[in-house]
C-alpha cells in the first residue's frame, strides 16, 4: 500500500467521526483534507467528498433507524428539491476557480458554526417536541421543501452533505430533538449526495481507487462517532468541532486569499 493509499484512509476516518458523532461536517472536512492532505484537484474532492459522505449517510441512517432516530416523512419532504438542487450545484461548481471556491467553502465552514451555536443555545431553553418532530402534518413540508433545495444547491455546488443545514432547521424550524434530527439529517444527506454524484460523474472527475480508500477510512469513524456522539456531553461535541471547524475556516480563507493577492 502507497503513501498515498494511506493518506487517503487516514482522511476518511475523521471525516466519518465527524458525521457519526453530530450528523452534520463530514464534507466540511472531506474537501480540504482532501485537497491538502491526498493531494487531488477541488473537482475531484468535491466528488469524492460526495460519494463518501453518501456512503457514510446510508450507514448512519441504518445505525439511526434501529434506535428509531429517523422521521421518514421529514425525509421525503427534503429530499425531491434538495436532488434537483444538488444536480445543478454540480454544473456551476466547474465554473468557478478553485481559490474562489476554497475561499468561499471557508466562509461556509464559518456560517456552519453559526447555525449550530444557534441550534444548541434554542435547545437549551426548550426540550418540548413539535408536531412536526412527531407526525410532520401537512404544514412542514412546504419549510422542509425550501430548505431542501438550499442544501441540494450546496451540495452540488461545494461537495457538501449540507447536514450543518439540515440538523439546523429539524431543530430550529421544525422543533425535533437532537438525536432525531441528527438521525433524520443522514437519510437526507444520502439521497441528496447521490444526485450530486451524477451531476458531477458528467464531467468524469473520480478516482474510483482513492474514493474507496476514503469510504474505508470514513466507516471506521463513523462507528466511532456514532458510539462518542452516545455518550460524550453536548458541551464536548460542540467544542470539538467548533475547534476543527474554525481552524480549517480560517486556514482556507487565508490561505488563498494570499494567492489571489499574489503573496504565495
């Protein structure tokens, strides 16, 4: 096995841990690491990203779905606009440089953090679980719908799951629990991620050998995340990747606002 190999499975596990644990920032990982730890094109990690975090998604949702964590109805309300969405995001993705695109996926990361600062502060005032967690009535699918093709854009666009996004609204828009929302969050993410894959397989950008090594590494973390994300205090979850997140944010953001400007 190739350096390079190793690389590649070294990546996914962290990928993986992150998505088990909070449902939400595999992808955020997935493109930089990467892109500076293996070494391809943004291209070819938004599509690897997709592919690994359609994977991981499928596991989790299974993992979720036993402890009953899923709210099937939630998960067709966002998923027919957040496919058509991704497949579009996909198109543009290759018309943008890829400084521009790092910058901006920085700028992302940043704007994930918010929303789930936001999320754990509103569920620290109200544990009370809304129609929409329970039965998901009529009235939830036009919101569900809204944010679905926000995040299937996102996903097409950037190679992201779009979980920050989807947890963020179960919890603040729709009023689910967290676990529930994390749960629900993942049968999302996989369908969505698929129809990125499509859109981006038209442009033939995937290294089939690379992509597999990742999906190895990032099933591992995901069995690790998922069982950390059972017992580990909410305070804890949230300052571990509010540590990772903003450090590679800012890391993305500097460093290629540097190249731009000629600095490197």
């Amino acid at each position: 096995m190739g350096w390079e190999s190793i690389l590649a499975i070294a990546s996914g596990i962290p990928i993986g841990f992150q998505l088990g644990m909070t449902g939400t920032g595999g992808a955020l990982l997935a493109v930089p690491l990467l892109v500076y730890v293996v070494g391809v094109t943004v291209q070819e990690a938004a599509a690897m990203s997709l592919v690994v975090v359609a994977a991981s998604s499928l596991y989790g949702t299974w993992e979720y779905s036993r402890a009953g964590q899923v709210q099937v109805k939630a998960t067709l309300a966002f998923m027919w606009t957040g496919m058509l969405g991704a497949w579009g995001g996909a198109y543009g993705h290759h018309l943008i440089s890829k400084e521009i695109l790092l910058i901006a996926f920085g700028f992302l990361l940043l704007l994930s953090r918010w929303l789930i600062v936001r999320q754990t502060k509103l569920q620290s005032r109200t544990q009370a679980t809304s129609a929409c967690a329970e039965h998901f009535p009529g009235r939830c699918w036009p919101k569900a719908a809204g944010v679905g093709l926000a995040v299937g854009l996102l996903n097409g666009f950037f190679g992201l799951g779009g979980g920050f996004m989807i947890v963020a609204a179960l919890v603040l828009i729709l009023g689910f629990p967290n676990r529930l929302a994390i749960g629900t969050s993942l049968s999302i993410i996989a369908p969505i991620a698929i129809a990125g894959i499509v859109g981006h397989l038209e442009f033939g950008v995937l290294d089939k050998m690379l992509t597999g090594l990742v999906l190895v590494g990032s099933i591992a973390g995901m069995v690790l995340g998922n069982r950390f994300g059972e017992f580990a205090p909410p305070t804890v979850r949230n300052r571990v990747t509010a540590s990772i997140t903003v450090s590679i944010a800012l890391a993305l953001i500097l460093f290629n606002t540097a190249k731009l400007a000629g600095l490197r």
